[in-house]
C-alpha cells in the first residue's frame, strides 16, 4: 500500500476493503513519506517493520527482489491525486498491478500514458470507483443492457455534499486542504473528487458515452481557488440527454450520490445513502422497489452482496467488491484460469474508465472557462 | 367561469378549489363555445340555465347589465393557453376582476398587454399557480426571507412527469392535443405547461430573479412539435446558480415538482408528491422534518392549512388556497377595507408572475434554438 | 347540522367535506346551545338567521314543518359523543336521514337502540369513519376481497398520537377537555376517540370481523381519568391474528394511523399520513408501491379520488368522499333509482359499523379490568 | 471457530465480522462434525490442515496444548441452537474465552449453568446480539439513559419476517429446517429466532426490564411445530407497556427489526433496514432525523463508525462491533490494562444478556400456553 497512514481517510477504507473477504492480507506498505511515520503506521496494522517502507520507490524495488510467493502481490494506491501517477507508472514497470484510488492522475495526459504502460504491460491495473460496486447499481446496469427500460432518453445525476461550505482548508483540516489545491487536487475541486463518480456512475449505468457537455461550474467558499459546485448539461452518444450537478456547498447533505435513468418503457432510481433499495418505474404499473440480496435480482448483482435481504451491506461492502473481483482476477491469471466475459472477477473499473474520469474534468473545466460552450467529451490518442 | 365544460380536467379542479372554504359560489359559465354544451354542463352544476353562456362575450356582457349585487364578482379562466388573454381582456374592460389558470397568457407580448390593463383598470387579477398554495412552501418563503438559510447560493428546481412517453396525442386524448399543438399551448410544451410552475415556484421561495439561463430543450417522442423535456442552467441575481430541468416523458413520474434550496447557513428540500413534509438541513445539527399544521410554523403556513396536523392536506386545498386569498383580497376591496402587507388575502400570485412566466418561455425557447446559449429572462416594457 | 359551532374542530372539517363536492348545501344548523351563539355561527356561513336554531329539538321540529323542497334533506350530527344519540334519534323518527359523526352513541345499548331505530324507519344512517374514504384503502379491502393476498393470517393497526401526552385538559383547551371526560366521551379515552377508527380500518380492510380481543389500556399522564394509551391482542373470526395499538402519548406523533395486513400470498402496508402511496409485498417479487389516482386501480380507489395520479388528495378529500356517497345514496332514494351492489354510492360507514364500534370499546374496558383476559367483541340483539 | 462450515450462513458472517477490522486472524476451526468436511472448509479459508478439528472437542484439548503465544485467544461459536452450550461450557473449562452466537443455550437451565461457569471462571464471554452493535441504536440507548426522552412509557419493538410463509423446511432448506425443529431450535421457533433479537434490543436502548408478559404465539404454516408468528404486551419495571410482536410468516417483510420507544418528553424510532438514520421526536418541535458517523452524536455512536456521514455501514459493520469491542477487553486483559465504566470495550453482550433471553423464551411459551395469562420474566438463581 502506498499512503495511507495515520490520520489518512481514504487508506482505512482500503484496508478493511481488502480485509473483509479474507482473500486478501496486507504484507507491507510506504504509507508516509516519512519512514518513522511509516513504520508507526503499519506497526498499527501488525506488519514486519522491515516491510514498511519510507517511500514507493523503495518498497517497489524492495519487493521486487523477493522472491515470488514472498514479494507483494499489487500495489493499492491511497494518495492524494497529484501522487497517484508515480507509483502506479513505477509499479507496472516493475511487474505488479496496480489497484488506485481515483481520480486515476493528476491530468489526462498523465491518464493517457497511463493506459499506454497498462497495455504495454499486460498488467492488471484498477481504479475504485467504488460507488459501481453496489449490487443495485449492478442490477441496474444489467436491466438497461437487456434492454428493459428501452432506449434511453434521459438521465439525471447527482452528487450534493455540504462538508465544504465554509472555508475549511484555512482550519489546517487535511482533506479539504489537499482537495482544494490546485497542485494536489488538479484541474478541478468538486468536479474531480465527486463530479467524476457521478460521470463514471451515470456511463456505467447506461452503457452510454457522454458526448458532449455544458458546464457552469463555481467556487462559492471566498478565497477557494477550485470550484465547490457545479451544474452540466449532458449530451450522450445516442441521443440521450440529461443533467449532471454536484456540490460540496450543499449544506446538510452528507454524501447523497443518486442517479434517475429513463428510457423509453421505464425508469430507474437509485441513492447511495440508501444503497440497498431500487426504484424502478413503469408506464402503467405500480413502481417496484428491488432491494438487494433478493431471489429476483440478476447474477451480477447477487454477487455483490455477502448476506440475504435486509441484512444492509453498505460502502465498505461495494469498495471491499472491487477488492474482491481484483484479488479473483489476479488469481486467475496466476492460475492460468480464463474468464468468462461476464464473470464478476472482471466487474471492475479499470484505466478505460480512468482516462475517460480526466477527459470529464478538463472537458468540464473547459466548458466552464468558454461560460458553459458546449464541449466535447473526447479521448484521443 | 370560462372553460371548465364537461369531461374539462381544471375546470372542476377549480370548481372544488372554489366551492370548499364555501366564500364563492358559482353564478354564471360560459363552459363551452357549444351553447348547449354550455348548458349542460351548467345543470351539471346546479346552475340556472340563463347563466349558462355559450361565449364567454355573451357572459361578460350579460352579466355587467345585472345589478352590482347579483352580477358574478369575478371571472375564472380555465381555458386551454390560447384562450387566455381575450376573456382576460375583455373581463378587465368590463370591471370584472380576474382569475386565471396559468400561463397568463398565449406569449409575452400578450401578458405585458393584460398587464398594462391591470394597472390601469385598478382591478384585481390573479394566477393560479397552486404550487405556491402549499403550507410548507410558504413557510420555506418566510425561512428565506427571515435569512435562516444565509445567502443563497444553490437551488435545483424539478419537475418530472411520464405521462407523454409515447405519442398520447395521436389517440385523440384532449389534454395531451392542445397541451402539444403549438397553435393552442404556444412556444413551449413542457416547458410552458411546467416548467413555468418550477420557475415560479423557485422565484416564490428565494425571493430572487433569474437573471440568465441555458437551456437545452427536446421533443423525443417522434412527431411531437413542442419540447416534452429540457435541462436549464440557471444563473440568479445575486450570484446563486441552479439547475431547472422538467420532464413529461419521464416515464413513470406522476407529477413530481420538488425543489431544493441551499444558502450558506441551511438547507430546505420540498416534494409535492408528499407536500405536507418539507426537510431542513443544517451543517451540525440533525435534518428536521417540518410536518404542516403545527404549532413551530410561521403564521403564513399556518392560514394556509384547516386542519390540524398530519391530517394530510393535498393538492385541491393549495389549489383553494388561493381561491381563498384571491376572494378575501376582493372582500376587503369592496368593504373598503385596507390589509396590511402580510395579510393572507395578497398572498396569491399576479400578473407579474405570470409576465415573468413568459418571458422564461420567451428565454428558454430563444436559448435552446441557439444551442443553450446564455439568455436573459427580462421583462423590459 | 347539529354542533359545529366557532370554535369547533370537527364541525369545520364536515362543513368542507359537503361543499367540496358542491352536491350538498348547508340550509341550517343547530351550531350551539347558545340561540345567540348559534345564530353568530351561521351568520359566519352565510345562511339565513331564521334557520340557524338553538337547539336541535326546534331544529328538526321546524324544518319538518317546512315543504318538502324547502326543508333540509338530511342531518349531520357533529357534536361531542354524549350528544351524538339525541339528536340522531330524534331526527329518524321525524323522517330525516342522519349523518354522525363517531363514535354512534355513547355507549354500546344506545347504539342497539339506534340501530332498531334506522331499521325500523328505512332512512339513512351514515357514520364518519372517515379513514376508509381514502382511495388506497378501498383498493386494499378490494384487493383482499378478490383474493390476492391469500387467507388473512395477520393484522398489525396501529393509531398513535401525542398530543396528549402532558393534563392539557387542565388547561382549559376544549377538544382535551370533553375527550378526557367520562361524562362526555364515554367509557374510554383513546380507545373511544382512535382506537375505533383503527379497529374499524382493519374491519373494512380485511373484511373480517375482530372475534375476541386482550386488551391492556393505560392513562399514563397523572389524573387523567380516561385511557391515553392501549395495546390489544387480537383474534379474528376464521384464524387471523393481530396487535391494535393506539396511544394519545406517544410524543411526536401526528396522527399515525397505519396498517399491515399478511396473507399467505401477500401483505399490504398503509399510512393515513402518506395515504396516497400503498405497499403491496410479495414473496418473491419485488415490493410494488401503489399510488393514488393510477390507471392500475380497481372501480373503487378510482370513485374516490377527483384529480390525475401525484396531485395528493388527502383528509378532507377522504372525509368528503363519505359525504358524497352518502348524498348519492340520498339523491337514488329520492329518485327512486335502486343502485347496484358495488355502486360507490352505498360505499360509506352504517350504523352496523357503529355498533360494532361501540361493542368494541365495551370489551376492551372490560377487558383491561380484568387484567386483559380474553373477551369476546360481540354484538347480540 | 466451532461450526460455520461450507454452506453454512452464520458462520461466514463471523468470520467477515472478525475479519473486517483486522485485529482478529482466524486460526483454527472444528468448522463440521465431518473432519474431511472440516479440512475441506479451513483450506476454503487458508488455514493450517493441522488446526482443521473434526470436532470441537479435539479443537479445544488440541489448542489448550500450545504456547500461549501460539493458541487460540478465544472461541466463536456458529452451530445451531442445541450446539451452542456444549463447546461453550467446554472451551471455559479450559480456560478459553468465548463469543457465542444467540441464543445462548438450547434453555434457560444451560444458560444459568453457562453464567455460573462465566463467573466462576474469570473468562469473557461475548453473545452476538449483533444488532445492539448499530452505532444508532447506541445512540438511543445514551439519549434514553441521559434522560433527554424522560421518563418511558411505551416501546413498540416489532421484528418481522416473511422466509418461512411456506413450509420451506419440507424441501431440505437447512436453514428452516434446524430453526422449525423443536429438539435443535429449543422451545420457541420464530419467539427464540428473532424475538430475542427483539426484547434484547428493547433492554439494550431502554435500560429497563421486561417485568411481565402476555403472549399468543402461533404456528400458521400447516405441520409446523415450532410458532412461527406471536404477539406479546409487555409490561416493565417502574411502569412502562408495550408491545412486541415477531413474524416470520408477514409476507414480503425482509429483516425488519424495528423499535420505537416514547418517554414523557420525546420519543425515538429505529428500523434495521435502514440503519444509519433515526427519527427523534419532539412534542413541539419538528422531528430531527439523526445520521449515523455525524458529529453531533455521542462517544458510543461515533466509536461504533468507520467512515463519514453517509458511507452506509450495515450488518456487517455492526456485527463486527461486537466482534471489535471483544477482542479490545481480551487485548485489554491480556495487557493487563484496567477499562473505564464506558469504555467501547465493554460494550457487547454477555451472559447476563443470554440469560434473560432465554427467560424471555420461557415466558412466552409459558403465556401463550396458558392463553396468554400474564407471566414474569424473572431469572432467579
């Protein structure tokens, strides 16, 4: 693991992601640039100190020399966006996967030779973007791709936070301070650290590619040099249109991701904050709740959940699903085992959806500077 | 009363919005361009047959020859869009004061005319956007206003429906033919028929103008010669920012008009499916659930509900709600006596809201022609 | 009508639920005791001085007197409990049909009485239960009674409230005060005045009559000489089993009458303060939430509602439903016209219904006195 | 580990919930009474063939033979119901703590022994009542026992269930199968299942002692012989009523543990199924919706959290708690450090819990035979 340590949010996560299916043990880590803090951190976690390393570089190289069944499976990634290239790049050119945080760099540049190392590598390389690892969110991506609610026409995502709405960064608070600086956080506030989840959500969901988009987004905190908000119009390959807004100035709400899909014969509505219920809608009949873990539900989303209906499995539970389909992939490559195209251990998001989370930001950004042109969402080479 | 005849949708939504406070009794109806239409639908009603016109010109003028105490005391307007502003006019001429179904009128240059004649005559007119008849969305007006929200900074206003998914309009069915025929309903579909109550809606609660917006407007339904959804961006006086967006082939949305609120100290969020809750949301302190009818409202909210709380009140009685006020307002008028600023009687919405209603539709038709261009919602002379 | 003078709750809500539906007008009233009070009352109402009488006596006497065209067609009793039998009584045997509101009478004896009473004359007898007028509630009884949920096995109906939770009839507050009163509201508190209506929701629903009941009944607040809070065990007729509980001091609650009802095929879940929405839960299939209005619901739930799905309909519209059929079933009577089975115009609460009523709270007093042994809800002759 | 091999269900629960927070490594297993199923179970889980038992007794004399720094730390116990008392009673004879799944014995008398052996022994014993491990419903209990609600009156704990509404266990499921067998499940079947879970969480959050009861239990399903539905009123020491009621015949019903608890001055709500909010209610001010992982709340909540607001946490998160706080006071003990009265550690169930649930089993069968005559919970020595 490189970050993650003491005081750190998102590196906790990680770990009890990777934790709780007993698939997968943490066996060293750089989780501080600092080597004594390192070793503090991973002492906490039960490690040999000869395994905490002060920095990636030396961990990689380290772990490296081990022998096979010895050395480090994949790197997980918990840094903060500026940091997230360096190690990810210096691990594939080592031989490891790589398992990250999002947003999957810095910028798309970054993103795009990313990819390239990736399939030069033929390593495994993911990204948690963990709000797809619900089952529901499963569900409805399946439902869509049968074909059930008919072509898609509309689409509304939504991501509101309040933590943000006063200055916070100038309090000395780590996570506001990193994510409103340009230099940690990139080109976007908002708009990368929770905008891009909606993107990758609503493209997940659908099936569809965003091809277009109009954005006006704000920093509505004085003295905040990245925006805290924003609202997109969205144009999808296809013809499908819809909205996509997000907020960290949103007073009062916690983290209400939540997405409404509509095509031509019904409708899907779904609430991170309530993550085990579906509304799904229909012309002329009464609407249906789908609740995960029930008989009726499709094999992708049965195989995200670990308990039977009612018995609430939450976000720890979706992040520790892309663990879990990571650590089977890896498996099956070191078993020889091929895949069948819908096997779960392949429901992952992988650097494709990375690349196209930063072509999201600097389209957005762009837009917003061209006061909201429409602007196209595109990933050349 | 003007429209409303047998097997008309508003025309006895008004009727009941009228008749419950018992404050207004029906006299006279010009129900149907059909004479004996007409009729009919007046012994329907109870009516005498000689009130029961067949041209709303035959009642005007009819009923202005009848003695000050037995001639109707006001016109109510139920017609399709089209039909709105010459009943309108020639009621005014006459001295009769006005309640009209929304929008005011056909186009914008239409609604500045009756405005110009509602200045002149001294008469009364009103509007009927019920929306704002609601306890909770006044009480959300009062919260604003009294700046317990802080400045605003955020609003999402939404109003989705399902009902015109396929092609309801080439079956014959009388509220989707003139509601989707430019000649009847004007520049706009949806946007006309209901974006207009969410833009009236987020200007009653905020207590702000739009300054500009971007709108991008569809027809998905094949055929269909107005838009039957569309997303706004919206841009406040001020400063706040927001997104509009209405829907009419969202399938399997009823009438879902909500709208959320965030300033920088709190939050408000109001559903009218279920419009007796309105949440509040704080940075440190836990959502409250407002509940109409109790004792904690203001005194705006509170004349606006008849029973006590949790028994639900729904849409007929926001409807008559502003039966109620509009027939005080004329009350007061006629005793001669003046009603302070706050008085429930002036609580009902004008013809400038309804002047500001059309000029949205002016704005968003002109913006979504120029591919969501900005556009500026003025309402010059 | 009889009672309803200023000042009074229930009076108020029957007078919006005749004119809603503008099939009955208010001709004269009994308002109060007080001549002078009463006259004030019905001036407030716009009728004639001459017909607002002080006392319900000289009421029914000299309407009788009056042509038949002329005089009132049916009474409407509003008064508190011990007042309801005098003047229903007086009012069969003068030839007038009677509306009252609940309970019957005062005790189970007078209502036999009066049961005699409309028997022997053929008039009318309809009894505010107002909860079964709501659409979902009808569709439920109809949905039970075709079958689909399966034999009955459970009932869960609940009517918790909290308004009484501190002496507030020492305060002088009126509604307190006569419900708290022996003398006036008869041999229970909450059980009479709520519990009623919980026990008759789960009669009309389920279409199964309550045969014996264990019944645990409390005045929590001190000196209260009646019952703010009761839990009853239930058995029906035919095997089902259920829980009725329905408190006057559970803080925080409005007006939370609700029911679950479980067969062997499926279940249904209702609440009167989100009446338009329904549960209906399956097996095996997901969870349906039926809404008011829809084109989905049976001849029933359509006949009570007045406007399209999502525009809530709600308590007065619920109430007025009875006063509506009860006008229908009149105006057949007088027409001569003989009304089928399932026409909505027999669809309101009878005498037969009050009895029930009144035996129920018989037998959870004595119930509870004897420290809630089983005691059967019987109505003999 | 005793029990909780391939196909069991609660076994993997555990072992996710030791898992999750990675203090607890599983070492050893008597995962099946069949030692090849046993082996094949632990390879499942990566463990040590050599620590595979066939059966707890050699698991337990096997252990007790290593360095102290090599054996097992303590025994979770996953089997059915009459399995639970023999390797508990055993592993404390040799010096073993214990967690142990509910019920805590197969009757009251095994339980009374198991908490004489506790006591006497020195030794921990946890029991996983997992839903007291909710960070919410530690919130209730320490607003209840601050007082903030004042003195209760009414609890209202409901937990049902809709798997069983067929006879599941003719068709070899073994879930139902061992929970609807008398001589595996013990003397109650949905009453010791779920009832327990219930009176135990209305005890953990109110602080008070069910005194007496009344119940009426049924079997619906045709050739049950364990009830598999039951109604109780509950009366508690110092005054309070109430009603429980359990089901595992209420079609559609998921997992649906819910409590709502009134006292003099306000009242909580709390339902399983979403577990992360709680409804507090106010006589006069408007409902607050508390959120788990917020600021606002107390030490206990916050320490039962992993991540902010609005990363549901579920089941899983609760049961782990458990898991958590046991491992803390055995590392506590082992280090010798002395633990404050209101330490998290301390906070999971134990002994005395196990006890009166078994109590509770007792009763109810005790009233329900004696058609639910009033009977005490009382657990004399």
């Amino acid at each position: 693991m490189v970050g993650g340590g003491r005081g750190a949010f998102i590196g906790a996560v990680h770990r009890i992601a990777a934790a709780m299916d007993q698939q997968i043990d943490l066996v060293c880590g750089a989780f501080s640039s600092n080597p004594e803090r390192s070793k503090a951190s991973g002492a906490d976690l039960f490690l040999a100190p000869a395994r905490c390393y002060g920095a990636f570089e030396e961990m990689i190289k380290s772990e490296a020399k081990l022998d096979a069944d010895q050395r480090m499976d994949f790197v997980a990634i918990v840094t903060p966006n500026h940091l997230h290239f360096p190690p990810a790049k210096m691990a594939l050119e080592y031989g490891f996967h790589v398992l990250s945080d999002k947003p999957a760099t810095f910028n798309l540049a970054q993103a795009k030779k990313l990819g390239e190392l990736v399939r030069k590598s033929g390593l495994l390389y993911g990204l948690t973007h963990n709000y797809t690892g619900y089952p529901l969110v499963k569900e409805a991506r399946d439902m869509i791709g049968a074909g059930k609610l008919g072509k898609i026409r509309k689409v509304v995502v939504e991501y509101p936070q309040g933590w943000l709405a006063t200055r916070l960064e100038a309090t000395g608070q780590k996570q506001a301070g990193w994510r409103t600086d340009p230099k940690k956080s990139g080109a976007a506030g908002s708009m990368g650290d929770i905008g891009t989840h909606a993107e990758n959500l609503a493209e997940y969901i659908t099936g569809l590619q965003i091809e277009e988009l109009a954005a006006d987004i704000t920093a509505f905190v004085k003295g905040r040099r990245l925006d805290d908000d924003g609202n997109v119009l969205l144009r999808f390959k296809g013809g499908a249109k819809g909205v996509l807004h997000c907020s960290q100035i949103s007073v009062g709400e916690e983290n209400n991701l939540n997405i409404r899909v509509y095509g031509e014969r019904g409708g899907i509505e779904w609430h991170q904050k309530e993550p085990n219920s579906m509304l799904v809608k229909w012309p002329d009949q009464p609407m249906q709740v789908y609740r995960a873990a029930n008989g009726y539900l499709g094999s992708a989303a049965k195989a995200a959940t670990r308990t039977p209906p009612a018995h609430p499995e939450g976000y720890l539970e979706a992040f520790a699903n892309i663990y879990r389909n990571f650590a089977a992939h890896i498996r099956a490559r070191n078993e020889g085992r091929n895949l069948g195209r819908n096997d779960p251990a392949l429901d992952y998001p992988k650097i494709e959806d990375g690349i196209r989370g930063m072509a999201f930001i600097e389209a957005v950004v762009k837009s917003s500077k061209r006061n909201a042109a429409w602007t196209r969402l595109e990933v050349k080479k």
